[in-house]
C-alpha cells in the first residue's frame, strides 16, 4: 500500500544518509533528497487520494478495509502535526 511508501520514505528523510551501503558487502547508495522527497509528495498524494474516496465510499474506492483507511488517516494526520511544528 501506499503507507509503506510514505513510512519508508519519511524515515529515509529524516534519518539522512547515515548508511550508503548494505551490510552484506554489495553496493547500495540511497538516493539523492531530492528524489526521496518526491517519493515522499507522491505516496503523501496517493494516501490523501485512498482515504477522500474511501471516505466518500466512491465506486472503485471500496477495496481498501476500514483498517487501512483509519491507518492512512493517522498517517496523514501524524505528518501533517510534525510539519506544522
């Protein structure tokens, strides 16, 4: 789903660069802020976008269960409290 996007992402942003490589031995460079940050608007997006039709009980929008709707919420909601701070 889209939150694991938005998890992954925040936490790339928020943790920097601390490990460019994997602990196995083989090459991992994360990407550049820039593109973390685009990964982090478009999954913030498509989260906004599940939880207004789901909400809206939208026809094609009612596969999502109420479980991850109320988590995308939170999510959304948690985002939106750290950056108004």
């Amino acid at each position: 789903m889209a939150a694991d996007a938005f998890q992954v992402s925040k936490k790339l942003l928020v943790d920097g660069a601390k490990a460019t490589k994997q602990t196995d031995g083989s090459e991992f460079a994360l990407p550049d802020t820039s593109t973390l940050e685009r990964l982090n608007e478009l999954a913030t997006a498509k989260l906004s976008e599940i939880v207004r039709h789901s909400a809206a009980n939208d026809r094609g929008w009612r596969g999502y269960s109420e479980a991850d709707v109320a988590a995308a919420r939170e999510l959304l909601a948690e985002d939106a409290s750290a950056t108004k701070r």
